[in-house]
C-alpha cells in the first residue's frame, strides 16, 4: 500500500464528520432539541460580533439560535454626514424567512463577506460545523491522529483551528508521546518558557544547550538523552 493511498484513522474520522454525516432538513433544524454541546452560553449556535470589510467602519453582530437569525448594524461614520445620527438596525428572521430576506443577505455580502454568508445559508440548510462545537478536549484528541503535516494544515483552516493547533496543551502531548527526551523539572520550565511546539522542533544539540544554560542558572540538575530530530 503507497503513501498516497494509505488512510488513516484520522481521514476516517474526517469523512464521517464532513462527507458521511446527512445533514438535517430546515424542517428539522426548526423543530431539533439541540444538545448544550453545540449551543453556546446564550443557547445560540452562532454568535459574535466583527468590525465590517474596509472601507466600512460599521460594526456587526451575527447571532443565530435554533430558530432565528438575527443580524444587527452599529453604523460608525462621521458626525458631519447626514446618516450619523442613525440609530442601530437589526434583520430578525426565522430560517424560512431568511433565505428569502434579500436586503439581509445583501447587508451580510457588504459587511461581512459573501464566505459568512454562505455560512449563514449552509446553517439554514441543516450544515453545521459540528467538529468546531465539540469539546475541547474531544477536538485535541482527535488532531492527535493526525500527521504532524495535516495539523499544520488544520492550523491553516480558521482562527480557532489555528489557536488549537498551536496551543501547549496540545503540543504537550505530543511531546511527551514521541520524545524519547525525559521530562524533568528543567524540561517543563523550559517548555513553560519556550512553548511545547517550539521545544519539539528543537534539535537535539540546541536542546542540549538551552537545559545546559537554565542548569546553571537555576543551579538544579539537567540530564538530555538521545532525541529524533524533529
């Protein structure tokens, strides 16, 4: 079997999430009893706040619940035009009403991009991204099947993929599952400095100096054996 058509469990677990899952119909959408996993603590499946695409200053609020999509204008502009005095302005729609709300979804295209509306029409039609709303937890132990190569490309997917894909947490657990490096007081103080992710692309010989310096600083105790390169 190559490598090119090798599948790991990681790409199964990738198309079940992304290619296997039937999504839901808007009628079931309207009518589901979300789990709490996948609604945030204002029992909403989407919901943040953005400054709009330049050159607009506005700013935005996206919030969608399991059943309505709400969408809300804070328009910034200079006191001296004839618009500054007008007050914030919302779209509230049900699932059915917004996919037909023109002057919405038009407002989205103009402060938030076609991609975030696009989104928005993939929520309605039942397509959630169920691998973002995971827990934490769940979500790091589903990259640790991944190749080092596929989490640098996870990393690359959205901002919170980005954080995940680098956050210590994680790294950590690599580290300590492929470093034959033992880990010492002096290891954790170093990766506590450095981060996890740094240290574990860490040669063997810039390893070997960075303990060797916080040794002699902290007059402890230091002992590196042989390490794979990263």
């Amino acid at each position: 079997m190559t490598k090119r058509t090798k599948t790991t469990s990681a790409n199964l677990i990738a198309c079940e999430l992304f290619n296997n899952v039937r999504p839901m119909t808007t009628n079931s959408v309207k009518m589901a009893k979300f789990s709490p996993v996948w609604l945030n603590e204002h029992k909403a499946l989407v919901d943040y706040t953005d400054v709009a695409n330049a050159p607009s200053k506005d700013f935005y609020h996206v919030f969608v619940t399991p059943t309505q999509f709400i969408f809300r204008v804070w328009k910034i502009v200079p006191p001296t035009r004839a618009d500054s005095h007008v007050p914030p302005y919302e779209f509230k729609n049900t699932y059915e009403e917004f996919k037909h709300d023109d002057r919405c979804q038009s407002e989205i295209v103009r402060l938030a991009g076609e991609p975030t509306l696009n989104y928005l029409l993939g929520i309605e039609e039942g397509r959630l991204d169920y691998i973002c709303r995971i827990p934490r937890e769940a979500q790091i132990r589903i990259i640790l099947n991944l190749d080092l190569e596929d989490i640098q490309r996870l990393g690359r997917t959205c901002k919170m993929f980005r954080e995940l894909c680098h956050s210590c947490e994680l790294w950590e657990r690599i580290y300590r599952r492929y470093s034959e490096t033992p880990i010492t007081p002096e290891l954790e103080m170093l990766a506590a400095e450095k981060g996890w992710r740094r240290l574990f692309f860490t040669n063997k010989l810039q390893l070997q100096m960075q303990l060797r310096r916080l040794k002699k600083h902290e007059g402890g105790h230091a002992f590196v054996t042989e390490m794979e390169t990263a």
